[in-house]
C-alpha cells in the first residue's frame, strides 16, 4: 500500500504545474528518490526504521513557502484517499499534514522567520 500510494504521489507531482518543476530541478532518476520514499513512509508510518536520511536538510535549499506546501497536502490528500482504505489514509494524512507543518516552520526558520503560532510563510 505504501509503494503504491507513493508511487501515485509523486506521478501526480510529477504533472502538477506548481510542484512539478521544483521536484524536476531536483530529481533525474526518480526511482531511487521513490525507493527513499517507501522507507521514509514505512519509518513513519509504521515506526520500521527503514529510513536513515534528513529530510529537513533536503528541504531548506528548495523555493517552497505555504502555497507549496499546500498544493504538496492537497496532492497527497487525494492520492492517499484514492490509494488507501479510509482509516489508512486518515492515518497518512495526518503525518502528511504534521511533517509539512514541520517543513515548513524549518524553511522559514531557515530564512530568518520566527513563525507565530497558525502563521504561514510566505516567501517574497
């Protein structure tokens, strides 16, 4: 299920006009990006240990503010309805919604922005 709702994911990224260039910039070969992501969900989700990595160093250098990190919820939101039985993507939502929450406060912290509680960043 993880691999599939991944996979469905980031097709959808891939054709989305908001996200797509910004993952385009980044990734060439999309399947070990994809092999990174089964382990980063199966870590999450089901506490596995498969995934090692630093997803907010990943992060910080990319162009991204509140309106990406939207799209990026709204996207995984459908994906994992459309993929998941309806506990199991209330689940993934979920950790989808707290892991761009804390995405997003990294950024901005990265950018000299203390965030308020329920203020958003925007970039300029």
């Amino acid at each position: 299920m993880i691999e599939r709702l991944v996979r469905g994911f980031y097709s959808r990224i891939r054709e989305d006009d908001i996200l797509g260039p910004i993952f385009a910039a980044k990734i060439e070969d999309w399947e070990p990006h994809l092999q990174k992501m089964f382990a980063f969900w199966s870590s999450v989700a089901l506490m596995s240990g498969r995934y090692h990595g630093q997803p907010m160093a990943k992060h910080l250098p990319l162009p991204v503010d509140a309106r990406h990190f939207d799209r990026w919820l709204a996207l995984f939101e459908q994906t994992a309805r459309d993929t998941c039985p309806p506990k199991a993507a209330e689940h993934f939502t979920l950790l989808a919604q707290r892991i761009a929450e804390s995405l997003e406060l990294g950024i901005a912290g990265s950018q000299g922005v203390l965030l308020e509680k329920g203020k958003r960043f925007l970039a300029s």
